[in-house]
C-alpha cells in the first residue's frame, strides 16, 4: 500500500516578529530542518505578522500570514479556518497552547509546564502575566485530546507526566539543537561590541522574568567586584536600563552600574559575536526545560556558569561551573573560580565545544517528522 502525503499545518505564531526569543527559535530552526529532510508531504506554516522574513517558502512548504495580532483571536479562531480552508490532516502547535476545538490530530509542543507551578517571585509585565492566565487555562484543556506531546528535556517529560499522568504514554522528548552558526569566530565585526576587548566582560541575558534570577545575580556580582582582582565587567542583553536603574536603587547596588553594559536586544545572528567576545557566559536560572543559551555559548568556545537545577544538569552533564541559583556567594564563588583557574578554564572551552555539538537541529526534525508519521489519520 502506497505510503499517503499528509497536509501538515505548523504553528509558528511568532517567527516573523523582530524580537524573537526560546520558543520562536525553535520553531524556526525545526522548520527549516524539516524543510531539508521532507519533500514528500505538505506543510501551510501558520505565522503571525512581523518585520522579519526569515523562511523562505519552498515546493511543498507554504506560508500563510494570518493577520491578527490578538493571540486568542490568532491562535482559537483564525488558525481552525485555516485547517479547515487547506483540508489539514494534522496541526503541530509549537509553543505550549493550541485551538480548544479541533477536528484534526494535533501535535503539542509543550516546552514545560512552569506556568502551572507555583510562582517564581513576582512578574511585573502585564505581557508575561497575561500569558501565564491564558496557558494555564488552555493548557489543561488541550492535553484531553491532544495526541502526541513533545517536550525538550526528560526532566520536564517526567515533570508533565506527574501533573497529566494520563499522557505519561504520549508524551516524548526531543531535544533542541544550536545553529551552525553559533561557531568560534577570529573576530567582532559589530562595532558595538567590537570596542569591547575579547574576554573583558560576563555575559548575561537579563531578562525579567523572575525565573531568570536577576536579582540574585547582580547581587553575586557585587560580591564578585569585591573579591576579583580582575573586575571584569558585565552585559546585561535582554534588559531595558531604565528597568535595571530602578532595581540597582531598589537593592542599593549604585555601586555597581559603572561596571554594567546593558543592551535591551541583541539580534540572534549577532549575539554569536557577543557569545564569542565574552570572557563567560552566566546562567544562573532557577527553572530551565531545556537551557539552550547555555549550548549556544559553549558552541562559541565560551565556558558557561550556570545552576545546578531542573533540566540544565542534563544539557550540560559535567562541562560547565555549577553553582546554587538561591545562593547569592555560590553564584559569585563560582565566578571566581572559573575566572582564577586558568586550567578549568581552557578545558571547559574543549568540552563545551564537544558538548555542543551533540545536538543538531537536523536530528529535532527527523525526529518530529517520526511522530508525524505515527500520528494515525482518521481520514
């Protein structure tokens, strides 16, 4: 019997916007993986509006700009019209909600369930806010009939399986992969960073989520400037100054903003050369499925200190300084130590370049076009 040509429909709601981040990444990079290795069934790639064309539509790869900007209305009415208007045979929504009313199997990227857990500190944006109401009532919703569920990490497939033991056989990981261009390179052409001496600062991306840490972090780096004798400088990527001002003053670390780079977004074909002209990459998250900046720096040739906790262990196995993220004098111990052991140092650039390129985006798309495959069509 003939093997039959599906019309597959993925969400990527966010991929064309300018500041892209994690899960808009992913989606993109799985796309194009697929678009390499599958030229036999057919794809409508769903996106959402946005600046940055960055897919390219191939022979049996379309995209279909959906024009809402409101999430609910993109994601509950406009997305079912379109599966209904191309005859889908099945829907993979790639960023943890999809559709309350379908027809058709679905494919859920779940990347974790952070959102149903208790809160990490207190979320000042609205944005953030409002998304965490929205998953937590679609999600529980949605995994009643969602077929197969893709998560990144066997740490958050075990965590999903504990809250829904019901999809304990659904569930499946796939890990992600780091672009090729993530790379070691012989310089900085970006005249931001290129006046910044190679190796002279700590990298950060500072976002507010309170997940991220921050706080704790720039209070570990005000004992770090009190014990290093280098005092290397920080940049701070993802933050706005005015929101890192009022913290400095809120936490009495005036201190230490003379030392601080901030820049609010770094374009994620420059953040290589920032990656590549830090001395370390800091990632001192309290709750990570996954932990892809931390790969994306070790593929730059740049060693990583990061947390002990969730599914960081697992990425990063024993190539990285591990210190407790609720521990402010772990956090800067463990600066110290990377910064004043010359020998930890050169070696962790070896293993966290051989660390990192065990995962390749290539292997996340043939093994999400595995679970396509699985998927059996009512139709």
């Amino acid at each position: 019997m003939a093997k039959r040509k599906k019309i597959i429909v993925i969400e990527a709601q966010r991929i064309f916007r300018k500041n892209k981040h994690g899960m808009d990444f992913v989606a993109l990079e799985m796309i194009r993986g697929l678009q390499q290795l599958d030229t036999f069934n057919q794809y409508v790639i769903a996106v959402g509006p946005g600046e940055d064309q960055c897919l390219e539509a191939t022979e049996n790869f379309k995209i279909v700009l959906l024009s809402s900007s409101n999430y609910f209305i993109w994601e509950q009415l406009l997305l079912p019209q379109l599966l209904k208007k191309e005859h889908a045979d099945l829907l993979h929504c790639t960023s943890n909600t999809a559709p309350l009313f379908l027809k058709i199997p679905l494919v859920l990227t779940l990347h974790d369930i952070i959102f149903m857990e208790k809160k990490i500190g207190n979320n000042t944006s609205l944005y953030q806010n409002l998304g965490r109401i929205y998953r937590r009532w679609v999600v529980p919703r949605i995994l009643k009939k969602v077929h197969k569920v893709i998560t990144v990490s066997d740490f958050e497939q075990n965590n999903i399986a504990a809250a829904f033991p019901e999809l304990r056989d659904h569930i499946i990981t796939v890990y992600n992969g780091v672009s090729t261009r993530f790379k070691p390179l012989p310089f900085c052409t970006d005249p931001r960073f290129s006046a910044l001496e190679k190796g002279s600062y700590w990298l950060l991306l500072g976002n507010t989520d309170p997940k991220k840490n921050l706080k704790n972090t720039l209070k570990a780096y005000a004992y770090y400037l009190k014990e290093s004798k280098y005092k290397k400088k920080m940049l701070l990527a993802d933050l706005e100054q005015e929101h890192l001002d009022r913290l400095l003053t809120e936490m009495d670390l005036q201190e230490i903003k003379d030392y601080l780079i901030v820049e609010a977004y770094i374009a994620h074909d420059l953040l290589v050369q920032v990656y590549n002209q830090a001395f370390a990459f800091l990632y001192p998250s309290i709750r990570e499925s996954f932990g892809l900046p931390l790969l994306e720096a070790m593929a730059c040739g740049t060693p990583v200190v990061t947390s002990n906790t969730s599914a960081i262990p697992e990425v990063a196995q024993d190539n990285v300084v591990y210190i407790n993220p609720n521990d402010i004098r772990s956090i800067g111990s463990g600066m110290l130590e990377l910064e004043n052991n010359h020998l930890l140092y050169d070696n962790l650039i070896v293993k966290g370049l051989a660390r990192s390129a065990r995962f390749d985006w290539n292997q996340t798309a043939a093994k999400t076009l595995a679970i396509y495959e699985s998927v059996h069509l009512s139709k």
